[in-house]
C-alpha cells in the first residue's frame, strides 16, 4: 500500500514544485523590473509634463505676438494659449496611452 501512495504523492510534488518555480520566476521578473519601472516613470513624467507645457507656451507666446502686431476684439494670446493646452493634452494622452499598450502586450508575452 505504501507503494500506492508514494506514486500518488509524486505528481502532487511535481505539481507543487512547477507552481513554486512559477512563482520564483515572477518574482524574479518583477525584482529586475522594479528599478527600471521607477526610472521609466519619472521619465514618464518629465515627458508627458513637457509635451503639455511646450504647446502652451508656444501657443501663448504666438498669441501674445499676435495680439501685439494685429490688435482686435478678440484676445489671441487666451486662444492660442487653449489650443496649445488642447494639443498638449492629446499628445500627452496619446503617448500614456501607447506606452500602456506596450506594458500590456509585454506582460502578455511573458505569460
């Protein structure tokens, strides 16, 4: 009878022992990702703060000239200002959201 048990209990190790590497894996992965994920997002940051604040001001500033060389009724600088804003904040979306996409379709890789 010990027999029936000793080959009963031979795939359950086997089992438990593929689940354990598993999990040794991903915690290896995740211990090697872990610094690159805090640089890459305060580069993240820099770069999504960046592509918002250089359309603004590039907007404010064109308005401003504008406003200086062709006075009007309407303010150019607050136009401008909003369109460079509006821009800035698509580019900023877009870029997030490719870089999410890329996050995902690795993570699906590695599974």
């Amino acid at each position: 009878m010990s027999e029936k048990s000793d080959n009963k209990s031979a795939p359950d190790k086997s089992k438990y022992s593929q689940q354990v590497g598993e999990m040794a894996a991903l915690k290896l992965k995740a211990q090697r990702h872990a610094t690159q994920t805090v640089w890459s997002g305060l580069g993240m940051m820099g770069l999504v703060g960046w592509s918002v604040t250089i359309p603004t001001l590039l907007g404010a500033a064109l308005g401003i000239w504008i406003d200086k060389h062709y006075s009007g009724t309407h303010s150019w600088t607050l136009a401008l200002l909003a369109m460079g804003l509006g821009l800035g904040c698509f580019n900023a979306w877009r870029w997030v959201s490719k870089e999410e996409r890329a996050i995902h379709e690795e993570g699906d890789e590695d599974e």
